[in-house]
C-alpha cells in the first residue's frame, strides 16, 4: 500500500498551485438561447477555441488591414475558383476591396471557363472510369465538363493570334499579366473575377500561368509558331514593386503553394508585410508547404516581426469554402 507520505506527494503533483493568468479571456461559445445576431455570432469565434479563435483572429487581422487602408494582396489556388469561393473572391475584385491577386494558371482558366458553362456539384466517390467515358472530369466533389476546355481553347487560341501578329509586326512580347488582363477584357462576363480585375485595373498575377490548359494551348500553337514569347519578367517586375513602393501591404493567403510564396517573397524586399492571414489545411512537417507557418515566414523576413505573433499575423487550419465566406461576411460586409 501508498504510505501517507507518498499519498502527499501524489497530490501534490495531481492538483498544482495555479499563478494567476492575468490578460486572458474565458472561454465561452455563442448564446443560441438569445435572439439571433449574425455580427455577435461571428465575434463569439474569438472566444470559442481552437480553429474558431484563430478565425476570429483572422477576422480582427483583415479589419485592421482595412483600417490601416494597406495594399491588400489576395492569393488563391486554382481549387477554390473551382469550388463556389470563385463568386466571393469576384464580389472583392468587384468592390476594390483587394489591391492585388496572385493565382495559379488553373485559377486563371478556370475563371474563364465557368463564363461558357457551369461546373457541377458531383460526389468524391464516384466511379472514375464512368466518369472518364462521360467526358467529365472531377476536382474533390465537382464535375467538370471536358467540352468546356474546347470552347476555352478556341477563345485562347484567338488571344494568342493578336498578341503574335503584334510581336511580328511590332517586335513587342506580350507579359503574362498582360496576357491575363486581356483574358478579363476579352470574356466580358460579370461574373469574372478577371472581368473585374480588367474593369478595376487590379493586377493579377500568375506566376505559374503555363501550368495547366493554357500551357497545353501554347504548346500547341508555339510548335506551329516557334518563335512566340511569353514574358515572365514584367510579371515579376510589378510583383515586387508593388510591396516596395506601398506604404504598408496585408496578405491573405487562401491555399499554400506557388501563389502564397510569390507574394511573400515580394514583400521580402520592403522588410516583410504587415499583416498576414493563412487558410489552409497542409502541414509543414515535410517541409513542402511553401512560407509555412506564419512563423516560419518571419525567419525569411516574409512578415515584419511583432510581438506577439498574433498581432499582425495567424494561420487557421481548415477548409478555405467553409472559413473564408464567414471572414469575408464579418471583416469586409460589416
């Protein structure tokens, strides 16, 4: 049996003198028993723990942003344009309420796609071979018709013809955010967010332009026109300057990868960006998810270096289609 001595000991190490924490808020989730108030429901998330508290978080960081009237940069990966995220992410460029976006080549299509035909809601199960003989792709849970890339083709391909015959005639190379902005221009479609971003002169970049469909439309047609060029470099040039020359940047980063790190990395060259929002569900233990952790990106000089770290920045671990529409709702419809 435990003796009276070591039955002591054992509850002294079971119940531990608390120190006093002072400066914290308790814990407490949204009072359904109450009339419903959308605004205080989305505040209760502050308050509420773990992923809810760092979208609250999240939320106060993108107010300040606006507040502070900094150049907001918005990245996203081609998925989320996919996915119904396209119509949010459209109604900011619409209202200016981003400065910038950076995407990937699928962001870019994609957005050109939906304006011939609508993507479908299917099932993350379904048998791929029937799929594949029905002429339908599938990203997670949404069809995408194949025919829709022939329509794409067509009014790409169109593009490509002007941008060559004034290389020829002119001996001036189109940029890919030239080659971008002309897409917004082109598709004339209200529900674009690049028809927004021509119509609002908000640059969109696209650094990765040639990965996907529009790199298999050039290909075709540069092994017809060998001598066509695409420049990257003027891409890059209003890239960084855009951080430098702003007085103070904010970026929110929906999905990791290529678009995130371009961002970042531009605002390496005007000590860091300000203010930082990351959504994304990867994980950095292989070291794959580029400017990881908001902390991560601080040792890049990605982030300016305040203290705490939740002041200017923070990561909510989660699904961007659920946590971002109820950011937008509360930090830039309120």
């Amino acid at each position: 049996m435990v003796n009276e001595k070591q039955l002591k000991k054992a509850h002294e190490y079971d119940f531990r003198k608390t120190i006093a924490l002072k400066n914290f808020v308790d814990v407490k989730g949204y009072d359904f028993s109450k009339p419903f108030d959308f605004k205080q429901f989305l505040e209760s998330f502050k308050n509420t723990g773990f992923q809810a508290t760092n979208i609250g978080i999240a939320m106060d960081i993108i107010k300040k942003m606006r507040k502070d009237n900094v150049k907001i940069i918005l990245t996203y990966t081609s998925n989320l344009v996919t996915s119904g995220l396209r119509d949010v992410i459209a109604y900011l460029v619409k209202n200016k309420l981003v400065h910038a976006l950076c995407t990937t080549g699928g962001g870019i299509e994609e957005d050109i796609m939906k304006c011939f035909k609508p993507f479908v809601i299917g099932h993350f199960d379904k048998d791929a071979k029937e799929l594949y003989v029905r002429g339908m792709n599938r990203t997670g849970n949404i069809y995408v018709p194949d025919s829709i890339y022939m329509e794409f083709e067509q009014f790409v391909l169109r593009l490509l013809e002007k941008f060559y015959k004034r290389q020829l005639t002119e001996n001036k190379v189109v940029s890919t955010i030239e080659f971008v902005d002309e897409l917004g221009k082109e598709i004339n479609n209200e529900s674009s967010i690049l028809y927004w971003a021509y119509k609002n002169r908000i640059p969109v970049f696209a650094p990765g332009l040639v990965d996907g469909a529009i790199g298999d439309i050039i290909w075709f047609f540069k092994n017809k026109h060998p001598d066509f060029k695409l420049d990257v470099s003027d891409d890059v040039l209003k890239m960084n300057n855009l951080p430098v020359e702003a007085d103070n940047t904010g970026v929110i980063a929906l999905g990791s990868g290529l678009p995130r790190h371009y961002a970042l990395n531009a605002n390496i060259f005007r000590g860091g960006t300000k203010y930082a929002v990351y959504i994304s569900s990867g994980t950095e233990w292989d070291g794959s998810t580029s400017s990881s952790k908001p902390n991560e990106a601080y040792t890049w000089g990605k982030i300016k270096l305040f203290e705490p770290f939740e002041k200017n920045s923070v990561e909510v671990v989660g699904d961007a289609t659920i946590i971002f529409p109820l950011i937008v709702a509360c930090a830039f419809r309120q």
